[in-house]
C-alpha cells in the first residue's frame, strides 16, 4: 500500500506533466491541481491530529 506522501509526490508529478502538455490554465491542470490541493489538506489534517495527540500525552 501507499504511503499518502508517495501519493502527493505522484499527483505533484502529474500536474506538472498536465502543465507542460496543457499550459498553467488548461482544465486538466486545474483539476489536476485540486485533487493534489485535497490529498495535501488531507496530509495537513494528518499532521494537526499527531500533532495534538502527542500534545496531550505530555505530562503536566
């Protein structure tokens, strides 16, 4: 399985390849951009639930 940062690096990857083809303002672009704008929001929640777990295990 993968990992969610190997997926990003993958859509990363993609968009800029759909950019080359298609230019910053195609549709594919901006379509590619939002599913990679949707995994890193993902990844941000991720990180801000660690985040505060690892907060509320610290002692006092």
């Amino acid at each position: 399985m993968k990992t969610l940062d190997t997926v990003i690096e993958e859509y990363r990857v993609k968009m800029f390849l759909i950019a080359k083809e298609d230019g910053l303002n195609s549709h594919r672009t901006l379509i590619a951009s939002q599913h990679l704008d949707e995994l890193l929001n993902i990844k941000m929640a991720e990180s801000k639930t660690t985040h505060i777990q690892d907060e509320s295990t610290k002692p006092i």
